[in-house]
C-alpha cells in the first residue's frame, strides 16, 4: 500500500470518530486542550488497536467478524447515542452542572464503537501487502489528531447551542451508527 492511499485510509477510519468527537466537545462544560487531548489519545490508542486485531481475526475468520461488525457497531452507537438523549433531555437546575470531562469508561466504548470499522479494514488488511503496524499507527495518529479537533470544535458548538448540544451529540452517533449498518447492509 502506497503511503498516499494509507493516508486516506487513516483520513476515512478516523471521519466517524472525529463525528463523535463533536457530540462529545459539546456535552462538556468549556473542555479545555488537555480534555481534548485526552480523548483524542484514548480514541487513537483504540483506534490503532482495532486494526491490529482485526488484522489477526483476518488471518482465521474473517467471514465471521464482517458479517456481524456492522451490526456490533450500530448498536453500541445506537445505545450510547440514547444515553447522550436521555441525559440531555433531563431537568437540570443549570447549566453549569456540564461536565467538564467524560469518564475512560464512556470514551472507551464510544472510542471501540466508532473503531469496529477499523476492525474490520484490519481483516482486509490480512490479506494485502501492507505493513499492519505502521497502517495502525498511521489510523491512531489521524484519529487522536481529528479527535482532538472535534471536541473543540465541539466546544465551539455547545456553547452556541447549549444543553441541547448533547442531545444533538447523541443523534450523531445514532447517525453514525445507522449509516455504518446501512453501507454494510447495502453493499450484501
């Protein structure tokens, strides 16, 4: 794989996690860099993980994981897009009671939700001439980048619409997750 194809490849694995990214930013009370920055690492560490599993799977079962990758991600998108809803629909007394970061745990699941794609990009990697860790490295670097750029974009944006940002946030991700399912679904 040619290093200009691996950098659109990185540039596409890392467009939903970046998506996220915003949603995320906007939930959040003023996240500062270091916020960003934090989510962008555990992001990329996940992302760049993905591939290297995937890659793995690629080499005994690959049939099994891509018939079923789209639907692990839609609903895991789907489920935390529904917790963003619910929490942005809830009565709050103000709006300072933001947090000012999100949990590892929250950010891991929706960092393992937007990375099944990467998972999957890894089984077809099994079987192409290409160097899995630099290919994993490259994805990692580009999604800690974007994520990093989403969730102060993010912030951007839920300081312009509020509390209702996180309900916007949710929707993306429920949006994201509907789209993988409808481009796996429309490809079989």
């Amino acid at each position: 794989m040619n290093p200009v194809s691996l950098f659109f490849l990185a540039l596409a694995m890392s467009t939903d996690a970046f998506a996220a990214a915003i949603g995320k930013g906007a939930s959040l009370h003023r996240p500062r860099l270091s916020e960003a920055l934090r989510t962008g690492l555990i992001f990329g560490v996940i992302e760049g993980i993905t591939p290297l599993i995937g890659w793995a799977i690629g080499q005994a079962a690959s049939d099994y994981v891509q018939s079923w990758d789209h639907w692990i991600a839609f609903t895991l998108l789907l489920l935390l897009g529904l917790h963003m809803i619910y929490n942005g629909c809830k009565d709050d007394d103000g709006e300072d009671e933001k947090p000012t970061q999100h949990g590892f745990l929250m950010l891991a699941v929706t960092a393992f939700a937007t990375s099944i794609d990467a998972l999957a990009v890894g089984i077809g990697l099994a079987f192409v001439d290409v160097n899995i860790l630099v290919a994993a490295a490259s994805i990692g670097l580009a999604t800690m980048v974007m994520v990093t750029l989403g969730v102060m974009l993010g912030r951007v944006l839920g300081t312009l619409v509020g509390k209702r940002a996180e309900i916007v946030g949710g929707v993306v991700l429920m949006l994201i997750g509907a789209t993988i399912l409808y481009e796996h679904l429309a490809v079989q």
